[in-house]
C-alpha cells in the first residue's frame, strides 16, 4: 500500500470513529441519593439461577439485605420458593418492610404450594406490608384472568395485608376485571423496553400514569 492511501485510510478511520463518538457520548449519570425507598430483591449470587432452583443461601440473602440496611426502607420479592421465602424474617432486623410476591404460573400444583406458602408468610410476618399474587401472569398468559382472580381471593380472604397481582400499564387496561379484585394497582412502566429515549422516558411513564 503506497503511503498516500495508508494517510487516506488511517484518515478515514479517525473520522470514523470521531463521529461515532459524538453522537454516542453515554448519558452522565445522577447522583445516587443517600436513601432509596425500595428496591426489587433477587439476591442471586453468578453461580445461582431462579429457572433452575438454585437458590442463594440465608447467609447470602442476609448479607445483601445488610447493604440496604438505613439506605431503604423495603424490597419487594418475586417468589418464596425455598430460602426466599425466608426474606420477610431476614429483613425484620434491619426495619426492612417486604412487598411479598408469589410466583404464579400454569404448573398448577406448584402454584398451590407457592400461594400457602405466600399466604404463611404473610401472616407470621409483621414486616409484609403488601402481598403480590404473580408477577406479569396476564401478560405472558400462564393462566386465565378467572383463575389469576381466584388466587388473588384466596390470597386476600387468608391475609391481612392490601393484595394485588403485577403487570404492565397495558395489561391492567386489557384486563379491567382485574381491577375490582385488588385492594391497589401494581404497574410495571419499563419505557427502555417499548422503545422510548432515555430523555422522553419520565414524561412517558407521567402521561400513563395519568
């Protein structure tokens, strides 16, 4: 390659790379304030895997609720398979309140277990502020509206705390039913994941809330 066309290439290249550059400059990020109100707690370790049921010990879930300790004042939780359902007492020490959530799906039997244990952990646990029966159910379809309102009953007929189920803002419009059966309305607004920018994203989840 004779020099002027290495110039012209090695040119070419810088330019390139500047323009990529400007116009892929990453967002600066805000100041993390001192104190959170909640935080979604999934306190899997790499080696650990929800799909698989290998689940983090208690030392693990309590060492991770320990770095929240008076910089939150409640997590929510999607499930209480196993060492997870362990969560609520774990928490109580560090005045950590628990939005207990209970996995739902079209295995049946599972799902059985999974709302005695939910409703057992809601009553013996005074930190339980809120009870969540599935997490995005309706959504992917697992089971009828009419069945997901039967656990969300039952749920609510054995506890004390408000119940709800969780879905995203257009599920909740596709399924008013759902609405008569909550005591409050848990929407998931995930803007990045419908497409929005980063700088519409607030005034995106505004204009649906309202």
């Amino acid at each position: 390659m004779r020099k002027s066309s290495l110039v012209i290439a090695v040119t070419a290249a810088a330019l390139t790379v500047s323009v990529w550059a400007l116009f892929n400059r990453p967002d600066p990020e805000p100041p993390w304030p001192d104190h959170i109100q909640g935080f979604s707690f999934s306190p899997f370790r790499a080696h650990e895997d929800a799909v698989a049921h290998v689940l983090p010990s208690e030392a693990e879930i309590d060492s991770d609720l320990k770095l929240l300790a008076g910089k939150s004042d409640a997590v929510r939780t999607y499930t209480v398979e196993g060492t997870l359902g362990e969560i609520p007492r774990l928490a109580r020490p560090y005045h950590i309140n628990v939005m207990l959530g209970g996995w739902v799906d079209a295995d049946q039997a599972k799902t059985a277990l999974e709302i005695d244990r939910l409703i057992q952990v809601a009553r013996h646990n005074p930190n339980v502020s809120r009870v969540i029966v599935g997490n995005e159910v309706a959504l992917r379809g697992d089971v009828s509206t009419e069945q997901l309102i039967a656990y969300i009953d039952q749920v609510k007929a054995a506890v004390k705390q408000p119940v709800s189920t969780a879905e995203p803002w257009y599920t909740w419009i596709r399924n008013p039913e759902l609405v008569k059966h909550v005591d409050f309305i848990t929407v998931h607004m995930l803007p990045y994941w419908e497409g929005i920018d980063v700088n519409q994203a607030v005034d995106y989840i505004q204009r649906r809330m309202g």
